[in-house]
C-alpha cells in the first residue's frame, strides 16, 4: 500500500547519467560512495553489488592518482550501474577517469584554479555527454567569495562554477551544495534553487555515525525535499555505504516521493510485549532490503492493539504470549504458535514478495 505523492516538486533541467536521470521530473535518485579502495578491484567491485542490490541508483568513487583511474575502468567494467568519478584538484585525472569510463565527474571547482584547464575538460564532456557534478563546501570555498555571508558564499561559488561550465558549452550539470550544519544547508539549497534550473544534489557532509548523520541528513534533507528542492541524494553516514542507501530510500517513502520499496513498521514495543519484536522487524527489514515493490509490513508486540493497527499493512504480526495472530491484506489470516513464528512469518513475507513479482513481471 503506497502513499499518494502530493508534494510539488521543482522542475528542473534533465541530466542523464548513463541511462540514469537526474531532474526533469525524474524521480529522486539515491547514491552512495565507496569506501574501499579503489585500487582494490575485488573488494570495491563487491561493495558496489551491494548497493546496487540494496536499491543504490547511482554508485560514486575516488580517483585520487592514475593508478585509482586505471582501476577505475575495471571496475566500471563490471558493475551495473553508471559510475561517478569523484575527482580533486587535478583536471588530468578527470580525463584518465572518462578514459576509463566514467559516466559522470564529480569535483570541487573551488580547489581547482587552472580555468583554462577547467574549460578544456568542460569542453570535452560537453562533447561526450558527460555531466558533471559541482561541489561546493566549506572545504572547497572559491577564495573569491571568502568574507561572503556563508551561505551567499556557497551559492555565489557555485553560479560561478556553473557559469563557466555553460561557456563552454557544458549544460548537464548538477550542483551540490553541502555544510554540516543543518541551518546552513537548507538556507543555502533554497536561494541555489531560486535562481538555476540545475538539478540539485542534496546531502549534508560530514554528517557523523549512523545515529547522529541519519538526524541531520533527515532533518536537513527532509524539509527540503518537502518544498520540492532537489533531485538526487546522498545521506553521507559514518557506517557501511550500504546504510546509505537504506536511509535515502526510507527517506524518499516517508515522503511519499519512491514507493518500489518495503515500508517495515513496528511499535516502541511496552511492558505488554510478548515477543522480541526488534529481532522480527529487523529480520523482516534484512530479507526485504532490495525487494523493488510497495508493501507495508507490520510487526506489533501485542494482540491489544496489534490486530487494528496492522489493517492498513500488507503484512502483519500481533504478537501474544503463547499464539501470535499474523495478518495479510487486512484480515487475520493464521494464528501460529509464538514460538514458531519468525520463521512461519518470514516464510510468508518470502511467498507473498514472489507472489507480487510474478504478477509484476
């Protein structure tokens, strides 16, 4: 069961990576970034399986030297999706990495001072439909603009960036403007997104651990995509990449802007609990983690108030001291013995996933 989307998104420019889009009305796309080596082609290749099947749209990594470039390529070779190359200070590597495959460029314009070299790569990505992406930080302020208030600094930097990319012909660019305060994020997204078509990348950087970066990025990234500003995202957590993208997509849901993924609710659990309702809901959110359909799964403690708050779920458990009630589509469907009911359950969620996919395909 999905929730309607009523949120009025702005419309902005379309850009493709790869056969992934950006903006133009596209939905939200979700990202994340290896933190493997790139060297290693083994370890970073299987990370980035793991956010693909774990619902990553689009995949980013480091170039930091010519070998990183070269393994770049192989990498690009046999992953899924359209890798983006995340490039400082040095143009050159740029080039290596659209050598290599690269579908997309991520860089600081700020930290990167040559504008002539700057133009000559714009030139040829405007030439080979490679978009780039421009970061702008506090770390890699354009000097021109230090004094500025910060968040006029921010968006002054970036128009800069962007305007030279356009004269050179360059119009697939997404813009990034990052702070790990959350004030300051939104503050500067809402005058970026008032004056370009740009689509926007949204994120809060250096955002902390898994508890701390999913408050802020869910509190900065949450009102503005609420106001209709931005295009893609990237929760940017201390944790494993693949939490990432856990949280983007659960962040999309909730805001009824993605709906091919499952929506796992469960109660704060109380002294009426009779069974361990945060292994069976984390069960559940593990074997459902890459499933691509709407479903909504219930998982409440007790049969007080479990049976009626699990009616508008696909899926649902009321758990009882010595029998738990399980639902689907609404309506009590068995009661199993509590002691048998994870794996009973879990059964079930496998049956009734395969059931949506054959209709689907």
């Amino acid at each position: 069961m999905s929730t309607a989307n009523t949120i009025e998104r702005r419309l902005t420019r379309r850009v493709c990576v790869g056969n992934v889009p950006i903006g133009g009305g596209a939905p939200v796309t979700v990202q994340s970034m290896l933190n493997t080596r790139t060297v290693d082609v083994e370890g970073s290749v299987r990370q980035a399986t793991e956010l693909v099947e774990a619902g990553c749209d689009l995949v980013r990594l480091a170039v930091p030297d010519e070998e990183s470039a070269t393994a770049f390529g192989e990498i690009a070779r046999r992953t899924r999706l359209p890798l983006i190359a995340d490039i400082h200070y040095s143009c050159r590597l740029a080039h290596l990495a659209i050598d290599n495959g690269a579908k997309k460029i991520r860089m600081n314009p700020g930290n990167m001072h040559n504008r002539e070299e700057l133009k000559e790569l714009a030139r040829r990505m405007a030439g080979e439909g490679i978009p780039v992406r421009v970061g702008v930080n506090g770390g890699s302020l354009d000097p021109a603009f230090a004094g500025q208030d910060e968040c006029d600094a921010l968006v002054n930097s970036a128009l800069d960036s962007v305007e030279l990319f356009e004269s050179c012909g360059l119009r697939d660019i997404v813009v990034a403007i990052k702070a790990s305060d959350v004030r300051t994020m939104v503050s500067a997204n809402r005058k970026l997104s008032a004056v370009t078509d740009c689509p926007l990348h949204l994120g809060v950087t250096e955002a902390g651990t898994l508890r701390t970066g999913l408050v802020k990025s869910s509190a900065a990234l949450g009102i503005l995509l609420s106001e209709g500003i931005g295009d893609t995202l990237r929760i940017s957590l201390s944790a494993p990449p693949v939490e990432e993208v856990h949280a983007g997509k659960t962040l999309l849901r909730c805001l009824g802007l993605r709906s091919d993924c499952v929506d796992v609710v469960a109660c704060p659990t109380c002294a009426r609990t009779e069974i361990d309702v945060a292994a069976l809901a984390a069960a559940v959110e593990r074997a459902t983690a890459s499933v691509r359909v709407p479903l909504k799964i219930a998982v409440m403690g007790c049969p007080l108030n479990g049976i009626g708050e699990g009616k508008d779920a696909d899926l649902g458990v009321a758990g009882g001291r010595e029998k738990s009630v399980i639902m689907r589509d609404g309506k009590i469907y068995e009661t199993v013995s509590s002691e048998l009911l994870m794996p009973h359950f879990m059964m079930l969620v496998d049956d009734y996933i395969a059931e949506l996919l054959s209709k689907k395909a």
